[in-house]
C-alpha cells in the first residue's frame, strides 16, 4: 500500500522548506541578475547595445517629450525609493511579519526590490536633449573612478551583512562610520 505525501509525518513541512528555498533562491539570483542589468543600464556600454534587450539610462523608451521623460524618470525613482522606505519600516514590518511566515519576509523584500528595479530599468525614458557633458578624458575618467568605488563599497557592505546574517556575529556590534557617523549639532 502506497504512502501519500498528506500523510506520510513531516511531508508537508519538508514541502513547506523546499518551497521557501526555492523561492528565497530565486529571490537571491533574480537580484543578482537586476544589478547586473541596472550597472550595464547605468553604463551605457556601445559594443553591448546591439545584442541588449533593455534600455540603458540614455537609449530607448518612446517618449521624445522634454518634460515627460524626467517626471515618468523621477517617479520611477520614487518607487524604488518607496518601495525601499516603506517596507523598512517598524509598523510595515509588523505588519508584513503577520501576514507571511518570518522565513519569507526577507526575501519578499528582495523580490519587491528586485520588481521595482527592473520596472526602472524597462520603463526608463532618456531625456531627449543633453542634460550635462564632460569634455574633459581626466575629469570623464574621475567620474567613473567615483562611479566604480560607488560599486566596491555597495558590494563590500553586501559581503558584510551576508557573513553576518549567516551567523559570524560573536563579537560584532552595531557601530556607524563615516559616512553614516556624520552628526548635525544640536542646540
């Protein structure tokens, strides 16, 4: 007589755990995949743009209106930024750790970050007129130098909160630096 997973002891929860695996892998690669996509977006690079299905930041999207591309632009920002802001609230995160189980809240987060990016990257629309140039090579060179160092320390504060999430905490303390250590005096 055959066994059915409804009622073989422990079949549902071990379905359960493959379930949120599968779904907080897909979650990580699919991030992977959108910053990807978001640093070749931002690049803009010439020998990729034939073979590239999306957009990069000043190539491709339809609207050739001056106005109406940086307004669909900044609210596509917002988005991510509300999406981001929200989500990291205390009240949000009550609420949202109600209604899911706690092993899917962090990576709910990842797959909504990850649909508010690629809705940046497809919906983006290019500003039609030059906005700013560097003519410049040293000064041209010096941007993308800070725009690099921008991705080193993104990455290298990614690689620090992975090894701490998976537990190299013994002896770790909350601390801020610069430059999150910037205070405002008060009065």
């Amino acid at each position: 007589m055959a066994i059915s997973a409804q009622t073989r002891p422990g079949a549902h929860g071990r379905v359960k755990r493959v379930l949120g695996l599968v779904y907080a892998w897909a979650g990580f690669s699919m991030m992977w995949c959108f910053w990807l996509s978001f640093a070749v977006f931002l690049s803009n690079p010439s020998k990729l743009a034939p073979y590239w299905p999306l957009p990069f930041v000043d190539r491709g999207g339809a609207i050739d209106d001056p106005l109406a591309a940086p307004l669909i632009d900044i609210l596509l920002i917002a988005l991510f930024g509300l999406q981001h802001s929200l989500m990291a609230r205390p009240w949000f995160k009550r609420w949202w750790a109600a209604s899911i189980p706690p092993a899917f809240e962090r990576c709910t987060y990842v797959h909504m970050a990850n649909i508010a990016l690629f809705a940046m990257i497809v919906f983006w629309q290019p500003i039609p007129v030059e906005i700013w140039t560097i003519p410049h090579d040293f000064a041209r060179a010096s941007l993308w130098a800070v725009f690099a160092l921008g991705w080193i320390i993104l990455l290298l504060g990614a690689r620090s909160a992975s090894s701490r999430a998976d537990g190299d905490r013994a002896g770790h303390r909350f601390s801020r630096s610069c430059p999150y250590a910037l205070r405002t005096v008060s009065r």
